[in-house]
C-alpha cells in the first residue's frame, strides 16, 4: 500500500521465493534448498531465525499473519490468510 519496508537480502529471498509459490508449505530443509546457495551449510534452525526477521519486517505494514507456521513441517505463505490474528 505504498509503505516501503526495509529487508535484509536473505528475508528479501525467502519473501520472493514465498509470494512466488504462495499457499505451498516448505520444510525448512526445502527452504534452505530454494533460498540459499547451494555451497553452503547451514543448520535448519537458521531459517526458523530468517522466518522470524520477515515476520518482524513484516509487522508494520500489517502482514505477517499471512506468513504461516505449518507445525511438524515448516512455514509457507498465503496470498489470502485464512484469519487475521487478534
């Protein structure tokens, strides 16, 4: 809605990937596979700590709940959220 928000590379990745295949749960294992290169080894939980400064991003412009955790599998993104949080 014309508010700018400001992401770091990695969140400004995983936001595209996620709008790009939106409503689609992915792993965290699957997100380390799509988000980041290839070469490179990181533990799962390193996208639990990416996941968590897009949400914070995400928070002003009133969008983070479309972000979701797919509990016992990993995150994914809705284009509509199913429910806006209280």
């Amino acid at each position: 809605h014309g508010t700018q928000i400001h992401l770091g590379p990695t969140e400004y990745r995983l936001l595209e990937f996620f709008m790009s295949h939106a409503g689609r749960a992915y792993s965290r294992g699957q997100l380390l596979d799509h988000v980041w290169s290839a070469n490179t080894y990181l533990e799962e939980r390193t996208v639990d700590v990416h996941i968590r400064r897009l949400r914070k991003a995400l928070e002003p412009v009133h969008i983070s709940h479309y972000l979701q955790t797919v509990r016992g599998h990993g995150y994914r993104f809705l284009a509509e959220p199913r429910s806006a949080p209280k």
